[in-house]
C-alpha cells in the first residue's frame, strides 16, 4: 500500500486551511486611524530588514551552494552528487526563507487587527492573534511535508529498478536530500541569529536609553528606537522562529526517513520509509483540532482556552499515531507506545518550563526575593536557576530516549523480520518518539507566534494612545504569550534533543553506507574522537558568547542614535517634535545584519573545517558532544532568561514583600535590581538560547551533506 | 635498574625543603602588637572553621570507605579487594586533608610576617610570602609522592612471584591504590566546597552590608563580617587549593602508572610504572630552583621576579624531562619531546589566562567600557568574555593532547617492543605530557598560595592602621596574588584536561582488566553511552548551579549577622563599640558546612548511581563528557570572574576614559555598576569554578575505584 497520497493530501490541506485562517485575519476590522499608523510603520520597518536580510542571506546562500556542490562533486568525484545537493540546498534555503516571510507578514497584519479586536473583547482578541500565528504554523508543516515530499520525488524517490527494488528508489533517495535540511537550516541559522540581534539590540537599547537614562515609560512614542523595538518582535520572534521550525521539521523527517531505510531494505515495505511523513499528517488534523477548539464556548480565562487546546490536540495526536502505528508498521504496538512517549515528553516539557519561569513557583519567586540585596544578587540567583533547570530537563530526555529505546527493542522482537541484517529497531522507536513529540509542531508553532502579535499589539495600543479597557485586555494576553512563547522554547528545545540521536544515527548511516562499513564506532577512547567532542562543545560555547556579545555591539549603535536625537532635537522630550523612527529602524537593522555575520560563519564553517582536517569520526564526536551542550546551554540561557524577565513582573505586580510585609514594587530598589535581571536576560533568552536550537540541528544537516567530504582520505 | 629509591630521596628531600622555608618564615618578626592582635583572630578563626570542617569530613570519609569496602568486597566477591580499596581511601584521604591543614596553618602565620616583612622593604615582603607558599607546593608534592610509594609498596607492588614477574607486582599493584586517588579527590571536594563557600560568603557578605549598605571601605573594622572575610581567604583559598592540587597530583600519578602498567606487561621493565613519579622528583628540584632564583638579585618589579622565578624553573624542568627520558625509556627522545609539549602547555595557559583577566588587553578594557552603560551591560559583556574565553582554552588542549599523542605513536614506532599486544604508546605519549605540565606542581601552587597570603597581609594592615607605605606595599603585592591565583586556576584547568584522557583510559583499561576484554569501545552511537555523555554534562550543570547558590544562602545568613550587629549596637558604627568578630565567623562556618553538603553529596553520589543503573559504558560517557563540560563551564566561570574583578580594579585605578576624556573612577555609576560584575564573579571564580577543578578528578578516580560495582551484571 502506498501512503504517498495521505502526506500530499494533508499538506495541501494543511496550506488551504492556512489560506482560509489568513483571509479570516486579513477580513477583521482595521482599528483607529492612529492604530494604522503604528502599524503602517511597523509593517515598513519589518518588511526593510526581511528586504536586506534576506538579500543577504540569499547570497550567502547562493555562494555556499556553489561550495558545497563543487567540494561534493569534485571530493568524493561524483559531479551528480554535487549537483543534486546543491539544487536540494537551494530549493530547502527557498522555502525556509518563504515559511519566515509569510509568518512575519501575516504576523504584523494581525498585530493591527489583534489591537483593533481587543476594543470589542478578549474573545475576539485572542481568536485574531492565534489564528494569525496558525497560519504560520500550518504553512511551515505543510511546506515542510511538500517539499521533502517533492524532492523525494524529483530524485527518484519512487524509481523501484526492476529486479532490485531494495538497492533503488526509497533505499537511496533519503540520503540524497539531506542538502534540502542543510539549505533549511543554513537559512534558519541566519534568519534566527539576524532577527534576534535586532530584536534584543532594539529591546535593550530603547530600555537603556528610555526607561534608565530618559526615565520615560516602556513604547513611549518620545522613544525614537520604540518603533524598532515593536518591528523586532515581528522579524525576531516570528520570522527567525518560523524558519527556525521549518528546518527542524525537514530535517527530522528526513533523518527518519533514512532510519526507515534500513528497515525497508529488510523488510521491502516503503510504509518505514514514509511513516515519519504520514505522523506528520496525523499532527496536521490534530492541531487544527486544537486551533478550533480554542474559539468555543467562553473565553473568559484565555490561558485555560489554550491548555484546552492543546490537550484536545494532544489526545486527537494520540489516538492518531495508534492507528498509523496499527496501519504502517504491522500493528506492532510497541512503535506506539514509542510515538506517545515523545508526546508525553511534550507535555512534561511544558509543565517543567512553567515551572522554572512561571511566577507561582518557587524559581521565579526566590528571584523576585533575591532582588531585595541588589542587582548582584539577582543576577547569581538567576544564573543559578537556569543552571539548575538543566536537572530535571536531562531527566526527562533521559528517560525519553531510554524508553522509546527500549520499546523499538521490543517491537522488534514483535516483528521478527526487524531482526534481521544488522538493523536496529531501538533507534527506530527513539525516532518514532522524535516524531510524536513533533506531531503537535503547528500548533506549538501556532501558540509561540501568538506572544509577539499579542506583545506588538500591545505596542500598538500604547503608542496609539488606546482607552485603558483596551490596553488591559492586551496587556493580559501579552502576559500568556510571555508564557507560550517560553513554553515553545522548551518545546524545541526538547525536540532537539530527541531529533539529535536520530540525526546522529542518520549520520552514522550515512558514512557506513559510503564507506561499505558493516559498523562504524564512535569510540571516545579514540583520541581524534575526544577532541572533535571537546571542540564540538567548545563551539557552543563560543557560538554563545559571539551571539550575547553582537546584541550588545547593536544595542550600542542604537543607545547612540536615541541620544542623538535627544540631544539635536529637545522638542522630542516635550512631545512637539516626533522622533525619526525610521533611523533608528535602519540603524538596527545594519547593525543587526552586521552582527549576524561573524557567529553565523563559524557556526556553518568550524564543523566543516573540523570534519574536513580531523575525519568522520572527529566530525560525529563533535556532532554527538556539541548537541548535548546545545541542548543543556540553550536550556540554561531560555530558562534563567525567562525567570528574570518574570520576576520583574512578579515585583512590578507588587507581589514581593520587603521587611514588616512592605509591598516592595515599581521604583524600589528591588525593582531596579530586577529590571538589571531582565536585560541581561533578554540576549540569553531571546538570541543565543533560540540560535542555539538551530544550531544544533545545523550541526547534523552540515554533517550529514559535507559527510562525503570526511571520508575522503 | 630500579628507580624507586629516586622518589624517596627527592619526596624525603622536598619535606626537608618545605620544613627549612617554614623554619624561616617563622622566624621572622611578627610586626607590631595591632598586627598580631588581628592575626591571632585570624588564626583563631580559621582554626575553629577547620576543625570543625574536618571532623564533619572525617564523618563522611569514614561512612564512605566503609560503604565503598562494602560494595566493593560484596559485590565484587572479593572481601579483600574491598578492604584494601577503603584503607586505601582513607589514607588518601588523610593525606589530603593533611596537607590543606599544614598549608593552611603556614599561611596563617605567614600573612602576619608579611605584613610585618612590608614594614621593611618589598623584599622582604615577596620573599615572605612566596616561602609562605612554597611551604605548601613542596609538601603537597612530597606527600603525593611518597603516598602513592608507600601504597604501591604495601600493597606488594616490589613482589615479583617467581615465574611470573608479569602478571604480579607491579602489573596489578597501580589498580589496586586507586583508593588514594578517589580518598584524597573526596576530601579535596568537601575542602574546596566548604573553604570556596566560606570565603566567598563572608566576602559577598561583607561587601554588601559594609560597602553597599553602610558606606565604609573594605576591610574595616567596623563590619561585623571582616574577620570572617579574611578567615576565608585562608581556609579557601590556601586550604582548599592545597587539597585540591594534592589530589590532582595524586591521582594524575596513578592513572599514568595504570597505563605503564600495559607497556611495562609487553616491556618487563619497571620504569613505564615509575616513570610519572620520577618526573615529579625532577619537578621538585626545578621548583627549588625557581623559588630561590626569585630571592636573588633586586626585587624591585615583583612580578617580574616571578616570571624569572617560573622560567628558571621551566628551563631546569625541561632539561630534566630529557634526562629522565633517556635513562629510564630507552632513550626514546619521542617521548620527551611529549613532556616539552605539556610544559609548554602549562606555559600557553599562563599566558592566555593573563590575557583574558589582565588589564593591559581588550577583554578587561571592554568591559570597563561597558559599566559605562550600567550593571546589565557589564554582566553581558563580562558573560560573553567568559564564554569566549573556552575557545583558545580548548583550541590549546586539543593541540597538546593530539601532539602528545602523536609524538608517542612515533616512539612506539621507535621501540618495537611497544607495538606488540595490543599496547597504545600514543596513550603513553598524553600521559608524558600531562607528567611534563605537572613537573611545575610545586612553584604553581607556591605562587597560588602567595596571592591569598598577601591579601590578608592587607586586611592586617589594614585593620591594625598601619601605616601608608605598608599599606601600598601589600597592595602591590596583593594586585599580583590576584593574577597568580587566576594563573593557578587556568593551569589547574590545564592539567586537568590532559589528565582527563589519560585517567579515562585507566578506567578502560581497570574495566578491560576485570571482564578479560582485549577491547572496550565507549560507542557514542549506543544509547546508554549518549545518555550516559548527556547525564555527566548535566552534573556539571546543576554542581555549577549547588555551588553558586550557596554562596547565595550562606551570605545571606552573615547579611542578618552585621545588619543586627549594627542596629543592637549602634556604638559600633561610632566606632566606640568592638563588633562581635566571633560570633560572625561562627554563623559563616556553620552557614558554609551547611551549604557544602548538598553539592558534595550530589558529585560523590550521582556517579555511582549512574554507572550502577546503566552500566560501565554509560559511566566511561559521563565521565569523558563531565569532564569536558567541567573543563569549559570552570574556564567560563574562572575568566568571567578574573575579568569583572580586574575590571573593577581598572576602574578604581582612573584607567577608564568617559565623553570627552573625563575620568570615570571611583564613586561614579560606571564603578558602581563594575562592583555588581564584581560581586558576581565571586561565587563564579572561587567557589563554583574551584570546585569543578575537583569535580573532574573525582569523577575518574570515583569511576575507577568503582568499576567492579558497574560491571557486575
């Protein structure tokens, strides 16, 4: 039987669907006329930097190519190859870019539309928001989907040669596709890294210079750089984020697809080959479930709406993954069992990071009392909680891994074909986990994309002077997007670490299928493999400080020119004279462009070069060593972020007690000291910890494609 | 020909040295009666701590090779294996408690004399100190040697049974002392926890109720806390480095005998398994001479006499390395040349660490530039120059480690009979290496334990208000101790990268040993191995987190002390009222045992629990991968906090430039805001990142001592 059609059909689906909630958005009501200025000058900004990013990273893109093809084609002496992997990579940068420019711009027209809604109600308000940011979430799955799909096809995918089906078609086109993950992720690194220096550059200066130096309120439109502060949560968080998930969806379908590969050969059914695309399709109907559900019945407690959501998405994923399991994979329950504990590792990761950022737990609230000895003070307190949170986040990947482990293990004593030829089910079901936990991506997607159309309208009600019932009803959903938008950094953050076996393991398949190996070790005994490891951690490390330091060389840039025109135009402060927003926009955004170029090359050249001098088995150590660091760095950077920036509010909301039960809130020095908290965390949480996440993955898509290049004595 | 009697003499001789220099220094004049008042509440205080340290460690110890003997002998069915592993251990740790103890107790009294020596001339004043802390260097060398002799001797490592020289004696002894090894590493951690949280306790604490709160200088004796502050850097910095070096040395010496042992099996020679010791004896004698080269001559730029003092002792050690390899390794100039490279090592480190923490180069003036935009900017930056700083760091250890591995397959290639049966010479070659790094033991500590001795020589003058010039005196010599103490930590760092490969080949070669396997490969791509790798990176984390949170708690309970000492006693503020000195040293030492024994326990016990539950393979990953997040995250932690305190200093000394030149010195926001950086690295650089300097170590010789509980199946 052939399931194709099932993927072809939901991706299409899925992108009407997204169509129908774009047309739904685009048809809300406008607002005031204020309100559309605003907007108008945010859209102008967001759509300047897309223009220049994208035009950069274009012809990085176009250049890398070039290289890769050539190095492939003339390494390994298989110009087809070359060719093959640099269309691949071409047509994966493509559509990378398009899933972050359609996000973004959907993004900002529902920001207007969200403003504009919440002066009738939050109901209206919250449906416009996350519908917005569901568009974005069904494109970047059906693209995802479609074009793995098409490339699958083009190559040959479906070519079974007469007579030795097992050594044509599905047996060796997975492999050949890889340079389709590489160009996602390549264009991802980019757009994530660009966008998140602007947004944080913008954030932290306009703070420094409004709030400290200036002593005027948050958005104030006095503020020259506010206008580039509300454009960089559009191009930050919502175009790098979707680039940043597209590329983890393409490149985890297509690692398990090469997993299944082994499988097929055993077993001659194409069903292991494509089942990594088909829980996709399950994950399509499941989300838009959790979408819809979302807009019945009363809306009065939006956070609760949401959880109902996605419990109901959760439970439609579930039920759908037994019968694709029952279907595909010859009713072997224990595949099953796999796929729901990639699903329930979702779910824990959702309740371990509303714990850690959350304000009613104990993380955000010792902070918030750690404030009261000054900003030193809070600052070890945070960094100490973002530390520990790796803890209990090991843990449960642990055990993620473990089990799922297991489980293949025992579907494979279930099925004894599976047993047979050196074939591994175990690694089968730690990938059929991977792909559980990703069935929810759209509507994960869905929800993070809320946190900035909801921060930006906001913004927009702010700066457009909107009556205080209006600004209430943004403001409270602006605190829930706060939530999501953390929610889905551990979200990915996971994923990552269940995709990084399975990619590694891809990997592995890859070297020992071109090197005619029956076993390639990756011993860390071996010297060459213990420094590639150490190097591969080292390179997080120093991606790290490149990323948190390039906010700060951008926010400089920034803090000079509100300065500037402070000091050249004094009518600004008295409110006669309206700042030259669209400097300060085009500054950022040289700035962040800028900035963006040093950590990006080093994060796509260093493995290349170290693979290329060190060899495959350096290369898979640095792979191996260099995501577990990602993945706990990230952890770390997300999470102690995410606690500053909550115990501000948690003071700001005049929860924190000082000696005698005082309410210690705005303007106290406990305050002051959070507020030094929250700024420092912004470039951990909102930069490095998120390029961290493609960072990891584009460490096994650039292993996986430069592979022909390690092994080549 | 047998060496074993040159370790005797030269670990006899060290003794003799070490008694000759305390001897001199505690001859010396004792200063005015102001200056020994305070000394004597040093001592005292001190003293009280370490007791009371040491029986709660002794406590533990004695719990531990109890349970360890026990599982051993049971587990393992060997009664006698588990006897001798926890005699072993407690002799260890004996051992190394010993020597903070003495190092501890000399310093003491050499802070006094310093103080007093700065009364006459700088002269006087460096060579007081530095012999202070050569007290310590040359008996924590001697006792390592002479421990890890006499358990090689009582354990019938000289016992040749007839007929099988090979399969007796020395070939089984070195496994069976690895007991010392994890003893002394046990008792270093709790040291260098206890010590590490005390003092940085009582410093953070002091600070901001003196500097922050109260508006009096450092060191005043109007705070409650100072006495406490000093009493830390003692049981610190001296006591706790003095541990933590013993065991590095000590266990450094058996993991390199451990590997011996396979080269002396093939050879039948005995000096493979004397080598490490003997090259120690060389470093004695090349310490010697560089501590009295620094006596010679005029001292008028300390530093500089330092430097002298290094470089004699670097030329005398390399020649020696020579000597010692053409006598004792079949004139094999290939391994010498090993040697050259981890001395030249241990002279990249030195260098590289002036870098990042001195004020003459960008990262320092960096970040003296960022306070100028506030606290926030000047944690970000002083973050990112930490987290760089991992790059050259692990660049440097992967050079050394693939050089010296390969100068050791060359002289495999040179002696045949090393090529046989399955013996790694290139393995051999990184042990020369981490031998040739450690030769300069003894002149690194000296010059480590020189940086808190003359601190407290300050807090004496200080506080017994001596006079001006004495005062500029220890402050000279003092801005130095901070650059020497930032040396030993990234030398520290150093060797425990080369020795983390070596000691993880140990333990393969301990699990090869007791399974009868001609091979044990740690295979990344099998899933308790990754999950092992990622759970050994996690400890490393959430350790981090322990350690720096309990700085935290511990201040805050001395915070309370000095505040209620100030509002009961408001004649102390007036200055006609003593504070009660005692009564904060106390709160301090109970606060600092307090909070050492959740991160001590954790380190001790996760290991154990790992490798019992998953087995040895997923031990050797937690052990490779820990050990190489804790070589980073203690670089990151040690740089960032040299640099934020360095920065501060630039600062105070006028050397950061505002708009239009003007001097951004003390008193200004721009200091102000380096103090909270400042504040911050305290915990980072000497509690946390110490600690993880220990953690290493322990981590191998918890998993070789461990091995037979984590491969019973």
């Amino acid at each position: 039987m052939e399931f194709w059609p099932v993927v072809l059909f939901s991706g299409i689906f899925a992108i009407l669907f997204a169509f129908w909630l774009a047309r739904d958005v685009l048809s809300q009501d406008k607002g005031t006329k204020a309100m559309q200025e605003v907007a108008a000058l945010i859209f102008e900004g967001a759509m300047a930097f897309l223009n220049r990013q994208y035009r950069t990273i274009a012809l990085f893109a176009i250049i890398a190519a070039v290289i890769i093809g050539g190095l492939i084609g003339g390494l390994a002496n298989d110009p087809g190859l070359g060719v093959r992997t640099s269309i691949a990579f071409l047509v994966g940068a493509f559509c990378s870019g398009l899933a972050g420019f359609i996000g973004m711009f959907i993004a900002v027209q529902a920001n207007l539309r969200t403003a504009a809604a919440a002066q009738r109600s939050v109901r209206d308000a919250i449906i416009v928001s996350l519908r917005g940011g569901a568009v974005s979430g069904f494109l970047v799955v059906s693209m995802s989907m479609l074009g793995v799909l098409l490339m699958f096809w083009l190559y040959g995918g479906f070519n079974l040669v007469p007579g030795q089906p097992l050594l044509s078609g599905p047996a060796l086109v997975p492999f050949s596709i890889v340079g389709f993950g590489f160009g996602a992720s390549f264009v991802a690194l980019f757009a994530q890294l660009g966008g998140g220096i602007y947004t944080k550059a913008a954030d932290v200066g306009a703070d420094l210079v409004g709030k400290v130096e200036a002593g005027i309120p948050e958005d104030d439109p006095r503020n020259a750089a506010v206008i580039a502060d509300l454009v960089g949560d559009n191009v930050g968080d919502c175009a790098g984020r979707g680039a940043d998930l597209f590329e983890s969806t393409a490149a985890e379908n297509i690692g398990a697809m090469i997993l299944g590969v082994s499988l097929y050969v055993v077993t001659g059914n194409t069903s292991w080959v494509f089942f990594p695309l088909v829980v996709r399709s399950i994950g399509v109907f499941a989300s838009m479930v959790g979408i819809l559900a979302v807009g019945v019945g009363d809306v009065s407690d939006p956070q609760r709406k949401l959880d109902q959501g996605y419990w109901a998405m959760t439970i439609v994923a579930a039920i759908g993954i037994f019968a694709v399991v029952w279907i595909m994979l010859d009713q072997n329950y224990w595949f099953a069992l796999a796929g729901l504990t990639g699903l329930l590792t979702s779910v824990a990761f959702v309740y371990i990071t509303q714990y850690y950022t959350a304000g009613g737990w104990r993380p955000v609230q010792e902070l918030a009392r750690a404030s009261r000895t000054g900003p030193a003070t809070n600052i070890i307190s945070g960094f100490a909680v973002g530390l520990e949170s790796t803890g209990v986040t090991a843990v449960i990947i642990a055990i993620a891994l473990g089990l799922s482990y297991f489980f293949g293990v025992q579907a494979g004593s279930l099925t004894p074909a599976l047993a047979t030829g050196g074939v591994n089910p175990g690694l089968f079901g730690t990938a059929v986990a991977t792909m559980g936990m990703l069935t929810t991506v759209a509507y994960v997607l869905s929800m993070d994309t809320f946190g900035p159309i909801t921060d930006n309208a906001g913004g927009i009600a702010e700066f457009s002077q909107a009556p205080a019932d209006v600004r209430h009803i943004t403001d409270v959903l602006d605190g829930i997007g706060n939530t999501t938008k953390a929610l889905t950094k551990g979200y990915a953050v996971g994923s990552a670490a269940l995709a990084a076996f399975l990619l590694f393991s891809a990997y592995l398949d890859e070297v020992k299928l071109r090197e005619n190996l029956t076993s390639f070790p990756v011993d860390l005994s071996n010297v060459t493999v213990f420094i590639g490891g150490f190097l591969g951690l080292m390179l997080i490390f120093l991606f790290s400080s490149l990323a948190i330091r390039a906010v700060g060389n951008a926010a400089g840039a920034i803090i000079e020119e509100v300065r500037r025109q402070f000091r050249e135009h004094p009518g600004i402060m008295e409110g006669t004279e309206r700042p030259d927003y669209a400097r300060a926009v085009d500054i950022t955004t040289r700035a962040g462009l800028h900035e963006m170029i040093l950590p990006g090359l080093l994060a796509v050249l260093y493995p290349i070069v170290v693979g290329f001098v060190l060899k495959a088995e350096a290369a898979a150590g640095l792979l191996m060593v260099g995501t577990m660091g990602g993945i706990l760095m990230a952890t770390v950077l997300n999470n102690s972020g995410g606690t500053w920036d909550n115990a501000k509010k948690f003071i700001e909301l005049g929860m924190l007690k000082g000696d005698g039960g005082t309410v210690l809130g705005k303007g106290t020095d406990a305050h002051a000291a959070s507020v030094v908290g929250d700024t420092v965390g912004d470039p951990f949480k909102d930069t490095a910890g998120p390029s961290l996440h493609v960072l990891i993955k584009l460490l096994s898509t650039i292993t996986l494609v430069m592979a022909p290049l390690f092994i080549t004595r």
